[in-house]
C-alpha cells in the first residue's frame, strides 16, 4: 500500500510544481507587457510635453519679433 501512495503524492507534489511554475510564468509574461504599456504611455506623455514647450517657444520666438 505505501508504494502506491507514494506515487500518488509524487504525481500531486509534481502537479502542483508545473501548476505554480505555469502560473509564475504567466505573472512574469503579464509584467512585461504592464512594463511596455507603461514605457509606451511614458513615451507618448514626454511626447506631448515635448510638443507643448516647442509650441510654446515658437509662439514666444513670434512675440518676441
């Protein structure tokens, strides 16, 4: 009887270990993508600020003639 129930918590210890190696694996494929949606939406921010100070410049450049 203890072979066969040794088996069994081997095939459940090894279940749960690919179950939480999965799970991590997603987690760590979940951050990436969070990580580049946030360098993306970073870039389009300093993107906007960018534009803004040259507008901002060329209407002061305008007034200033």
């Amino acid at each position: 009887m203890v072979p066969i129930l040794n088996n069994f918590l081997t095939s459940i210890y090894d279940y749960l270990i690919k179950y939480h190696e999965s799970k991590l694996e997603f987690r760590k494929q979940l951050l990436e993508i969070k990580i580049d949606e946030l360098k993306n939406k970073s870039n389009k921010k300093i993107e906007r600020i960018k534009l803004r100070t040259k507008h901002k410049l060329a209407n002061y450049e305008t007034r200033r003639y």
